[in-house]
C-alpha cells in the first residue's frame, strides 16, 4: 500500500533562518505531489506541485521555493524565513489525474517562525 | 475559476444531534467532489468522495450527495459523538488541472460535546 511521510512534524525558527521539510511517499511511482499550507484562521492554499522530477509549478509567488530530486521526494525550502511564513505545511499525492483519483495527504509539519 | 464555498463555524452539537454543512462550488466542467476531515493536530484525511452527478459519497455513518443542479455537496450524519469533533473541509478537483490539484472550502469545525 502507499504510505506517505513528511517530517519534521514540528519546527520552532527565527525570522531570517534557513527551512528544510522534506516528504516521501512509498508504494507508487511517478506521482505528482503538492505542498500545501494552512495559515491560523484561514483554508488550504496549494503552494506547489509537482508532475515529475525536477518539474516545479509555483500556485503563489512567495518566500518558499520547492524541489524534487528525486521520483518520490518532494523538498520545500526557503533561504530566509518570515514570521508570515508561521502555518501548518501538509504533503500530499496523488497518482495520475482522473476524475476517480484521490489526493492524499501526509501528517502534517508545524511551523513556527519567532 | 474553481472556488469552494463552506458555511462557517464553528458547528456546536450535543452528541447524537443530526449533523449538516453545507457546501457549494463553481467549477468549469465536471468535478470531482470530496469531504476530508482534520482531527486536531493531525493532517487532512479523505472522509467520502463522489466523481459524477448524484453519486453518494458515504463512510463512517457520514454521507454527501453530488448535487449537480444545486452545485451542492453537502456534508450529514444521523448522530455525531464526540470523536467527530474536527474540521471539516469540502473540496473539489476539476478537468482543467486534470483532476490533479483540488480546490478546498476554508474549513468548518465541528465540535460535539457529551
């Protein structure tokens, strides 16, 4: 079965400091993933996705950036964190693209930028 | 565009109350429907799906209806208990993206007290 994992679960980062959150999933291939984010009193925004390696779509121009080395591994980054950055980062995947096809997310990263 | 529309909370319930929320959308074409839910802490988890027009979507007693003349998809349960207590999101994926990327509500919570 497919299993997908993101870590760290939780981080604590000044303002200005680097961020690494990384996801895997496991059981399948070629999927496309997605980072989402979900700010304190406000929905999902999907930040990125990805159809293949080394394929990037931005949703929203921001202070992130995200990259996927490998077929199963998705990375979102940043160089220098801002306080608006502060929210609940979710992984998700999916196989292929058909109207039968379900997202699925993993556990979630909480960030909180000081 | 594609845009979600979920009724607000928070939604305060005594256990075994009949449970509905609402949920509209917009969408070019024929989406797909979803409810996931959020249980504190956690990441988002698939509760039900329905991918055509008056499909129903059950699991865990809950049910929605793909409602294609009222672009509806609302959320119900018979009798909710404490452990439903979560947030609620109803979401979409449409033909345009290939039904790869979905488009989420802002969230209702539910809290059910005993």
């Amino acid at each position: 079965s497919q299993t997908i994992h993101q870590w760290p679960a939780t981080l604590v980062q000044p303002v200005g400091s680097p961020l690494s959150l990384e996801c895997t999933v496991e059981g399948t291939s070629n999927p496309n993933l997605y980072w989402y984010r979900q700010a304190a009193g406000r929905g999902l925004q999907l930040l990125f996705y990805s159809v293949g390696i080394g394929q990037i779509s931005s949703e929203v121009p921001q202070n992130l950036s995200a990259s996927r080395p490998q077929d199963r591994q998705f990375i979102l980054s940043s160089k220098k964190l801002l306080l608006s950055d502060s929210g609940f980062y979710l992984c998700a995947w999916v196989a292929g693209g058909s109207r039968r096809n379900t997202i699925y997310f993993g556990e979630g990263s909480w960030l909180t930028v000081v | 565009g594609n845009s979600v529309t979920q009724m607000e909370g928070p939604v305060t319930l005594s256990e075994e109350a009949f449970l509905t929320i609402n949920c509209t959308y917009t969408a070019t074409g024929y989406p797909s429907l979803f409810w996931y839910v959020q249980y504190p802490g956690e990441g988002l988890q698939l509760l039900l799906k329905a991918t055509k027009a008056d499909d129903k979507g059950s699991n865990k007693g809950f049910e929605a209806t793909y409602r294609k003349e009222t672009t509806s998809f609302h959320l119900e349960k018979g009798s909710v208990q404490v452990s439903d207590s979560a947030v609620y999101f109803c979401a979409l994926s449409g033909p345009a993206s290939g039904y790869s990327t979905l488009t989420f509500g802002k969230g209702t919570m539910l809290l059910v007290s005993p």
